[in-house]
C-alpha cells in the first residue's frame, strides 16, 4: 500500500484511516506533500508559503480556527479617538470670579479601553495644566458615587457620547464634541448613525472673558486700546523716533510753555483726633490744566517726608475719580480764599507768588489779600467715648484701660474712708420677688428664664439670702444658707462686688433698710429685717441712714397726735397692750406714711426691753415727751 499525500479536503477522520508503513519513501514525494500541506492538519506542516496564498486568495483569516480574528491590539493599532470636554470648579476665595471652566480633552485608546485626559492651557492664567489623568482604565463609580475595590464596569466608547456627562474621579466632565476621525469611526463600527453628533457649545466664562481682553491690554495686542495714559518721557522719546503726535494742545503748549501759577495752600484738620496744620505749594499749569500739590516740609516736623501729595493730573470738582464728563478745576476758579476739594481734604489758599498776581492782573481779575499762614489759636475740644461695661473684671479697671496708657496705675480709692468704716458690714436676711418683673425695657431672654424658674421652682420653697453690705468700699455680697431637703445648693450667691441701680448709680449704705427692694443681677431681693449690730449702727449714724432716725419719725408722729389720741380712746377696741401688726395698723388709720424701717425704729424705742408687746399709752406719753 502506497502513501497518499494530504490535500486541502481531507479531514482528522481520514487520518485515523491511513496506517503508518515502513516502506521507504521518496524525496520527491515528501517535497510535494510538505508543499500541499492542509491549514488544518494540527500536525505542524501547515508551512509559511501556503499561509501567504490562502491569504492572498481570502480563503480563511488565520490559522488554527476558520472564525478567527485580529487581536484588538493589532486591528486597533494606534488608533485613537479624541473627544472634546469640560467640567466646572468652583471658587471659593475670589470675590470677581464664583465657577471655572476647565477645558480638556479625553482621549480614549480603543486597542485597549484605556482612557487619558489632558487639561487645554491658558495662558496666564496662574494655574498649572497639563495631564489630569494618566493613561489607564477607568471604573464606573458605583450608585453611592465611590469607585468599587473589585473588579467592576470600565468606561467603553458608547458611554463617550456628546451630550453626555461623564464622573471620573469625583469630576463631572460635560462631552461637547469631537473631531472627524473620531465621527467616522464611531458612525462606521458602533452604529451611531441614530445619535445626533452635533457639537454643542462650551458654557460663556464671563470671567475668562475679560481675563483675556484685560490682558490683551497688557501684552500690547495690535488694534486694541490700552486705556492708559502714555508717560510724558516715553512721548517724548517716541517724538525723538520720529512718531508723530496729537497736535491738540500743541497750541496752549507753545504760548504757555512751563509757566505755572503757584498757590500756598492750607489743610485743617484739628477737627479729628491727632490732627494738625499742615502747609502745601499747589502749582497750576497751564499748559494743559493739571495741578500739582507739593508738601512744605520743616525741620523736625515729626514727619516722614514725601515728595508729593498729589501728582500732576486734572483735579476733580466733587473729589471723586476723573471720569467721562466731570468737571475739573481750571485757573478761574483758583482765587486767594477759595477751598478747594483734593479728594476729601479740604484745602484753603492762603497767599501766590508775584507771577500768579500778574497774570490774574494781565486778564482783568484782582485777587484779594494774602491770608495769614498762622494758625488761629482755637482749642478744639475733642469729646473722648467710653465704651460700655463690658462684665469682665471690675468696672474701675475697664474704665482705667480706656482712659491710660499701656503702664497704667490701679483705681485710686478712697484711704480715710477704708480706714474709718473697715470692718463695719451690715447683714439683711432677704428673700426673693417672684412677682416682680424685670425693669427692662426689652427683658433679656436670660433674664425671662430667670423669672421662670424663680416663679414655678423656687416660689413655693423658703429660700432666704444673707446680703451684707461693707461700708469702706460700698461694695455687696450676697449668700444662701444650706437647708436640708429643700432641693436647692446654698452657698454663694453673688460674689462681693459693686453693684449698680436702673440709673446707672452705684448702691449706697442709705439704700440699705429693712423694707426696701432692690434689683441685683436681675433678681429683686426684699430687706426683711436685720441684726442688732445693723439696727444700732443705723440708729447711730441718723446722717447716712435717715429711715432710723427717731428724731424724725417723732416729729412726723406728733403731727399727727391728736388722731392716734383719738384712735386709741374711741376706735380702737383691743386690749391695753398692743404690738407691732397693731401699730401698723394705727399708723395705717390716721394717715402716717411710714416705711418698715420708721416704724421698727420707733417700735425698738418703745419695747426696750424685747417683750413684742407694749402699753399705747407708753406710745402716748412719748408722743408728748
């Protein structure tokens, strides 16, 4: 049996059928068999000829699987589509500028997926551009806006599409356009004939705008205004080169030349604090109508020398900025006397030179007599603010950093009278005025919680309050003795401290007697009585304290003898002894206005002896002793 050599429509199955032989086989015949090999046959004889003619004759794509294909790395082969985009940024630190455009462009390798975007330069624009992205592979973000650490969707070509908004990396790119090649590829291979490729336009950044012609501006851009006025040496240096120039006020130059008229100048302003006098040379040139404000300087003025105060340009009327259409002084308006307006300083012309004089003479016009450039000795009186008490420290050491320097001296106080009234303290059990409200005008909210708590918590409880008063520094404190059970802290309720009135006044030891309300730190405190130190000492001192003077509350009691005569004979019922409640209540019927503390001052007089109970005809024979 001969072997038959392989052709092009055998198959596997028909291998298994020939049978291996060991008759010796010609060279001629392996050559024809080695050349008419199959693409099939998995045996590696497929040679590199045949290859070449089946794919010259577009019988199959390549070896070893009639389906196959290029790789994408070969059909692709740098290709590379480009799609033009933008995302906004906004700024935070620019009072001219809120949102940016960033302009970009995404380019996207097809061979394999991968994307890049680089960022369009604008120049001078202070930001560094270039490459925002890397060429590489981007994942889609999932719903809650974060890139997934797993294998996840990457961005392909039909999620670039115009129109669409595209979130890599936290950014939001907005895809406007692209360019030809990219159009047709798209339109040719992924079916994007149904897809409206129009290019839409880029947002208007009005800020780039004028960015842009501002700079325009800077860099001399032919045919476009610079609106800045030429420096009169670099005009003069051009006129030299032979530029030609406006000849406008060729005519006022050439009569006038450099004369210019020459004003002393005067600037109050004593008015304000630290101010002062101080003295100019105004110049008026009139050539083309500009002014020039030189300072006098003097020796040891205490002043940092300046060459001008004002450069020369045309001065304004209403000492605003030049504009269209302003008025601007001219040499008429310029006289002996006049005050004049440089931008908010108010300038009055004291005196000219000879030269100025003649030319007014020349054109008609008499100027007055020279001012004197002495000051008139005026004192200004300059009217020194205190700000408000603040609560911070005392009001004394607010008050002294206000008024002195940095190494101030403590509040000076009063020496005799800490020495003549140290230790003396009267001592008031007091209780709180639920009922009372707050003497403000516009109560604080602080203060209506106060009053809230005091009316539904403390109301119903007994609380008492020990307020001492120290008479060698007027001063108050104020403190709460502990009961138990009661629900609330004692202790110390108001640290010793001044303490002011409605009137802005200071508490004094006359406002200090049983009886009395008084408002501190929003809490109204009613004097209920005192101790026997605090009555003595009040009895004592009649000129500070007139309440518990008996000389008076006698005077007004003998005024009115004759009713409490009567009140006792006819109206009054009870028995012979009467106490406090009962004097009261006389008091009270014939008509004396008399206040807690009078009338503990004449009940101390009459029960000596502390036994709450008196004869009225003691009260009677003391009405007539």
């Amino acid at each position: 049996m001969v072997n038959t050599p392989l052709n092009h429509n055998s198959s596997l199955n028909d291998l298994s059928l020939v049978r291996p032989t060991t008759a010796p086989v010609s060279s001629t015949q392996l050559g024809r068999a080695r050349k008419e090999d199959s693409p099939n046959d998995v045996s590696g004889r497929y040679s590199l000829l045949r290859q070449k003619k089946d794919r010259e004759n577009n019988n199959i794509a390549l070896p070893f699987c009639s389906k196959s294909k290029l790789p994408p790395y070969l059909e692709h082969d740098r290709r590379v589509l480009l799609f033009h985009a933008f995302y906004e940024e906004d700024v935070f630190q620019s009072e001219i500028e809120e949102k940016r455009i960033m302009k970009c462009g995404i380019y996207f390798y097809v061979e394999d997926g991968t994307i890049e975007i680089i960022q369009k330069r604008q120049e001078n624009s202070g930001i560094l551009h270039g490459v925002f992205l890397r060429r590489k592979r981007v994942e889609k973000p999932n719903n809650k806006g974060h890139i997934s650490s797993s294998d996840g969707e990457y961005y392909e070509i039909n999620d670039l599409k115009i129109g669409n908004e595209v979130e890599i990396y936290s950014r939001v790119f907005h895809i406007v356009d692209c360019n030809e090649s990219t159009k047709a590829f798209v339109m040719e291979s992924h079916d994007w004939h149904q897809v409206d490729v129009t290019p839409l336009p880029f947002p208007r950044d009005s800020f780039a705008e004028v960015y842009k012609t501002k700079m325009m501006r800077e860099s001399g851009v032919p045919g476009v205004d610079r609106k800045r006025k030429m420096h009169d040496l670099k005009a003069v240096m051009e006129a030299m080169l032979g530029k030609q120039l406006s000849t406008a006020d060729r005519g006022m130059f050439l009569e006038c030349g450099q004369d210019a008229l020459c004003f002393h100048a005067i600037w109050d302003d004593r008015e304000k604090l630290y101010g002062d006098i101080q003295y100019y040379r105004l110049f008026y040139y009139l050539a083309d109508d500009t002014i020039e404000i030189l300072p006098i300087q003097k020796k040891n003025d205490g002043r940092y020398p300046s060459p001008k105060l004002l450069k020369r340009m045309k001065l304004p009327k209403k000492g605003k900025a030049p504009d269209e259409g302003a008025e601007y002084y001219l040499w008429k308006d310029l006289y002996i006397g006049k005050v004049i307006d440089v931008f908010g300083r108010s300038m009055q012309l004291a005196t000219c030179d000879l030269f100025t004089t003649e030319h007014y003479k020349s054109h008609g016009i008499e100027l007055n007599d020279n001012l004197s450039l002495e000051p008139k000795e005026e004192k200004i009186e300059c009217v020194r603010q205190i700000p408000p008490y603040n609560g911070f420290g005392s009001e004394e050491d607010s008050l002294r950093s206000c008024t002195c320097g940095i190494n101030r001296l403590p509040p000076k106080r009063d020496i005799a009278k800490m020495r003549e009234k140290q230790g003396v303290t009267l001592q008031f059990n007091a209780r709180l005025v639920a009922d009372e409200v707050c003497s403000r005008q516009a109560p604080c909210l602080f203060c209506m919680v106060q009053y809230l708590l005091i009316l539904f918590l403390f109301v119903q409880t007994n609380r008492r309050f020990v307020i001492q008063y120290f008479m060698e520094d007027d001063t108050i404190g104020i403190h709460e003795p502990p009961i138990r059970n009661s629900g609330v802290m004692g202790g110390k309720f108001l640290r010793r401290q001044a303490v002011k009135k409605n009137d802005g006044k200071m508490y004094l030891a006359n406002d200090m007697y049983t009886g009395n309300v008084v408002l501190i730190t929003c809490h109204h405190f009613e004097l209920l009585d005192a101790d026997e130190y605090s009555y003595r000492l009040m009895e004592n001192d009649s000129k500070t304290f007139p309440f518990s003077c008996y000389d008076n509350v006698h005077e007004k009691m003998t005024k009115k003898k004759a009713e409490i005569c009567k009140y006792f004979a006819t109206d009054y019922a009870g028995q012979s002894k009467i106490d406090m409640s009962q004097l009261v209540s006389c008091c009270e019927r014939v008509g004396l206005d008399l206040n807690k503390q009078q009338i503990l001052t004449l009940w101390r007089k009459l029960d000596k002896k502390r036994k709450d109970k008196v004869s009225f005809t003691k009260l009677i024979n003391l009405l007539e002793s």
